[in-house]
C-alpha cells in the first residue's frame, strides 16, 4: 500500500466536500492553489446563504477555477468588475487583514466569512449570489500585500 503525501491527503479532504462539473472529466486536471481551503469554504459558506433562502446548493466548477485565479490576481493590480469570461456571473471583493469598518477585525481564521458578508451586504453582490437560474460556480482567491482578493464566477 502506497502512503498518501501530506499534501495528496490534504487535497483527498478538499476534494471530498464538493461536488464538480467536469466538461471532458477524463483529458481534464485541474491545478488548485495554495487558497484552495479558503475558496472551498467561501463556496460552502455561499451554498448555505443559498440553502437558507430555499435555493439549489451551486455545484464547483472546475473549468471556472482557472478564470476565477487569473481574475483574482489580476485585480490585486487593477481591481475592476471587467474582463470576466462571457455569459459569466461575478462577485469580487477585497478585504484587508486588520480592523475594518463595518467588519470589524478580520484576520485569517474570520477572512472566509468576512467575504461572505460583505457580498451579502451588498444588493448587485447578493443578487448574484441568490440567482436562481445559476447552476454552478468557483472561487479564487489571490493575496497582495495586507489585502486578500475574491473573485466569484458563476454559470
């Protein structure tokens, strides 16, 4: 019997809580990155908000995850609403680690639910969220400087 890395059994636990949505599952791999707890559990923490309102969970995507991490790190240059793949849904948001008005403190054990929040607070970002039409999405989370930023891709 082969032993499993810490870091292959990391990601069996990962992978274990969410379901996926393969567009050719047998030629495609997904590389996830070193935010993948933080992304599954904002996923997580978006299909209960759902799942409270009386809404279908959100599958993860894999095909979106690649788009959401370029998105991600594109923004903590230029953080805009643009350049997001067509017919795509999108949150993003950027939260600093420290104090912060109207959050309070957020450090890393509260950064995922902070993002939540914050969507939540915000009508456009909510809307998206609770669409009920949106089948599917992803999580990508890119880190520059004091600021963690999030971006939400949705099908």
């Amino acid at each position: 019997m082969v032993k499993k890395s810490l870091f292959q059994r990391f990601f069996s636990w990962v992978n274990s809580g969410i379901k996926r949505i393969h567009p050719l599952s047998y030629h495609y791999h997904t590389h996830y990155g070193k935010n993948i707890k933080f992304e599954t559990q904002i996923f997580n923490y978006i299909n209960n908000e759902r799942q409270k309102r009386g809404l279908h969970a959100l599958q993860w995507n894999d095909s979106l995850y690649t788009d959401s991490q370029r998105r991600a790190r594109e923004i903590t240059h230029h953080f805009c609403h643009e350049c997001i793949p067509h017919g795509c849904g999108k949150n993003i948001a950027k939260v600093p680690l420290g104090n912060v008005w109207g959050i309070g403190y957020v450090g890393r054990k509260n950064l995922v639910r902070s993002f939540v929040k914050t969507w939540m607070k915000s009508t456009g970002h909510r809307e998206d969220i609770l669409r009920s039409n949106y089948s599917s999405s992803c999580i990508g989370i890119a880190k520059h400087g004091r600021y963690y930023y999030a971006v939400q891709l949705f099908q």
